[in-house]
C-alpha cells in the first residue's frame, strides 16, 4: 500500500515537472521580441555584482528569470532541441543587460556606497525581502515546502557571513605556474557558481578563500593593458564560464527532479543574505531620527520597485 502511495506521489510530481517544464519552453520559444524583462533583471544582476553580499542570482530570481536561465543554459546543450536559437537570444538578453549593468552603474553605485552606503543597502534588502512572497507564489506552485533544506540554505549562508567577517589576508600572488593557472580556473569555477546561487555572493566566497583582493586588483589594472593581467584574468574567466555552465546544468537537473526541496534551499539562501546584509556596512550609523526616516524610506523603495517589476512581468507574460 505504502508503495503505491509512494508511485503516485512520484507519477504526480513528474507530472508538475513536466508541465512546468512545457510552461518554459513555451515561454522561450514564444518570447516577445520586445520583452525586456530579461534585460532588465540581467542590469540589475549585474549591480548587484559589484556590491559585496548581494547575490546576483538573487536578482535573477527576483525577477523570475532563474529557472529561464537554467533551462536555456542546459537547452544549448542538447544534442536534440528545437528551442537553441531563441535560448541563446534569452541568455544574451540577459547577458548585454548585467555587462551594461555593470559598465554603468559601477560609478554611480560606488558614489552610493561612499556617501549613502547605509540607504543603498537597506534598498537591496528591501528588494529581496518584497520579492519572498512572490517568488513562492511563483516557484512553489504545486510544491512542497520543506524547512530542513531551508535551513541548511540559511545556515549555510550564516557560515560564509561568519567567515567573511574574519581577517582574511588577501594575497596579490600572479606567479605563473601551473599551480596558479589550476587556482585561478579552480577560483573563476566557484566564482561562476555562487554568481548561479540565489543567495551568495560570489564576492563574499572570494573574500572567504582570502583570494578576493587578488581577483579585484587584476580587474582594476586590466586598462593598463598588462599581458600578465589579462592572461590571468582570461583563465579566470575560463573557470567562470564552467562554473556557470556546469551549475546550470546541475540547478535545472535539481529543479526538474526535486523542486520543492531546492525551492526550499534557495529560500533560505535569499532569507539569510537578506538579513545578514546590514552586517557589511561599514558606515558608522548613528541612528537619529532622519537617518531612521532614510532607511525605512530606501526599504520601502526596494518594494515599490519589485511591485512595479512585478506588474510589467505579468503584462509580458
């Protein structure tokens, strides 16, 4: 009896995976040419790049882009698939989105960061936390919460704060040898995949394994065109690109077979980067009344932004 309850529990759940995954397809192949949600949510992947603690893939979430992305990523590798062509438009919409992201709102952030770091990053909480309710509606559709794998998401994400929070020796090391090349293909992989992962930083992993300064300051003299540097940093980005490419696979396998438990893991993920983010500021804050009024005000502004993001992806949807 029990396993025939455990057949049907299995024969339904392949049946919402299955009709989840014609839902995509569809959305893919039958995309609006004049849909600019994927670049919009890959400008603000590409912000959240540049501050340390947010996570990129958060965004992607947020914007309910991650599961587009995942199956994408893994359709232009099939050997059979008749969707190629419009996966590799929706990855570089989302792709020229974080570079433009990135390329421009690096000046503007770093001037935010300077001299409103405090209201700069109450506003991303306030997106990730506005955007919970939604990202379960949409995610969890069908599925089956499940608290022991979003604990392990928050735990997991409360030791890599922990850790962040130590004194790292960052070391400037470019010897070229083949353990170097090893290290930064070995660095750009976990780079790429915590850059996939709602809920970490990819900066903050770098900043864990003491190699972030390294990374940062080949990225800083990479307009002194240095033929070191941009070897260095090619073979980093060689590691990216299969971190980013062999987790996609991996995500997209894990959402098809066990959705609900890895729903679960990346909402704890998203839960504790949020609410560990107030952490990384280093602003002497002194809580007067308008500087409460600013904060609350910049939270309230993440809302607003994801009710409006909200909105347009239901019109284009």
């Amino acid at each position: 009896m029990k396993k025939k309850k455990k057949n049907t529990k299995a024969k339904k759940n392949k049946s919402i995976n299955k009709i989840m995954n014609n839902k995509l397809i569809s959305k893919i192949k039958n995309h609006k040419k004049i849909d600019i949600i994927p670049f919009i949510g890959g400008l603000f992947v590409g912000i959240a790049n540049i501050i340390p603690g947010v996570s990129g893939g958060t965004m992607l979430v947020i914007f309910n882009l991650f599961d587009k992305l995942m199956y994408s990523i893994s359709d232009i590798f099939k050997t059979s698939t008749t969707t190629r062509k419009e996966s590799i438009i929706y990855i570089l919409k989302v792709l020229i989105g974080a570079f433009i992201g990135i390329v421009s709102f690096a000046k503007i952030l770093g001037y935010t960061l300077e001299h409103l770091e405090s209201e700069t990053i109450f506003w991303f909480m306030g997106l990730i936390i506005f955007s919970v309710p939604i990202i379960i509606k949409q995610e969890m559709e069908g599925q089956k919460f499940n608290i022991l794998f979003f604990l392990i998401g928050f735990m997991i994400i409360a030791v890599l704060q922990y850790f962040n929070m130590k004194d790292i020796v960052n070391n400037e090391d470019y010897t070229f040898n083949l353990v170097h090349i090893l290290t930064l293909i070995g660095l750009g992989f976990i780079g790429g995949s915590s850059m996939i992962f709602p809920g970490i930083s990819g900066s903050m992993v770098l900043l864990v394994l003491g190699k972030y300064e390294m990374i940062r300051s080949m990225i800083d003299k990479v307009t002194t065109f240095d033929v070191e540097i941009i070897i260095n940093l090619l073979i980093f980005g060689i590691g990216v690109i299969l971190g980013i490419i062999i987790s996609a696979k991996v995500l997209s396998n894990l959402l098809n077979k066990h959705k609900g438990k890895t729903v679960s893991l990346i909402l704890g993920f998203i839960i504790a980067s949020a609410l560990i983010l107030p952490l990384n500021i280093n602003e002497n804050i002194v809580y007067s009344s308008e500087k409460i009024c600013a904060l609350i005000a910049s939270f309230v502004l993440g809302g607003i932004v994801i009710y409006y993001i909200d909105r347009l992806e239901k019109r284009n949807s």
